[in-house]
C-alpha cells in the first residue's frame, strides 16, 4: 500500500490500481506506464510539480498526459501567478513523500494547489502514479480533483 492507495480506500471512492514490472533504465515514467499497461498515452497523467524559482519549494502541482509537455507559462496563469519553473527534484521529493517517477497527486506529504490538464475530462477514467514506480491507480477525473483540491485548465503543451 502508499499513501495514495490508502487515500483512495478511506475515501470510499471508486478506483483500480494496476502494476507493471518497472525498469529502471528507462527514462519516461508515464510513457513506460502507458506502454507497459497498453493504455492510451492521452489517458496516462504524470505529476510534476513546479516552482518559483530553481531554489524554492514547490508551489503547484500540475498534471499533464504523458506524451505532452507542460506549459509554465499555461500553470502560472492558472495560478495567477508571474512565472514558474520546474521543481528542483529533490525538493520535489521532499514536498511529496514520494520519489521522482512515483510522485502520486494524491495524499503528498503538503498539499499543493493542483492543476489538471483539460483533457482528463475527455475520458471516464484516468491513470495517474499511485506513489511507487510501477504502480498506477485508475480513477475519474472528477474523483482525483476531488481528493486534491485540484481544478482543470489547458496546460498542456504539444
């Protein structure tokens, strides 16, 4: 179990958690998780966090498909704020609980403000880290928003 999973149950929410054998030489997490599981890039949601500047903590989480980048500048405006960087990764860590290639957006060690993409809403299901390489929890778009306090925007880039 992770914190996220153990989220899902106390919610009583409707959710499925799919594990795949991961490989650590690979590079693309989400893209791994896609493949490996056979799922639709588009449905497959990776969590990256962001911040002010290089040195700070994070600020936000955002999460975008797989197969697409984030846009800074799309999360900022989301948050009404001046400018955005990625999240240094250990601080990333840090803020989350949760290792880089497993960051789940639910049940982080801090809740962040949470950004998700638009397209979540095109799908009944969505599959984002359940908080360990090699797992993924499938949940609605809606339920995960819900869990996170999160809201959607377009912020994804091509």
């Amino acid at each position: 179990m992770t914190p996220a999973i153990d989220l899902a149950n106390k919610a009583k929410i409707s959710f499925s958690v799919h594990e795949y054998h991961h490989d650590k030489n690979v590079a693309s997490y989400g893209e791994e998780a896609a493949s490996a599981l056979g799922l639709n890039p588009d449905q497959v949601f990776k969590t990256l966090l962001v911040s002010g500047d290089e040195k700070s903590a994070p600020v936000a989480v955002a999460l975008v498909p797989v197969n697409h980048h984030l846009s800074l500048k799309a999360v900022a405006k989301a948050l009404k704020l001046k400018k955005l960087v990625m999240a240094d990764p250990q601080l990333a860590q840090k803020s989350s609980g949760y290792l880089v290639g497993g960051i789940s957006p639910l049940a982080q060690k801090k809740q962040l403000p949470t950004i998700i993409d638009d397209s979540a809403k095109n799908f009944e299901e969505i599959y984002v880290s359940a908080g360990r390489r090699g797992l993924e929890i499938c949940l609605a778009a809606e339920t995960l928003a819900g869990l996170c306090r999160g809201s959607f925007a377009d912020i994804k880039s091509e």
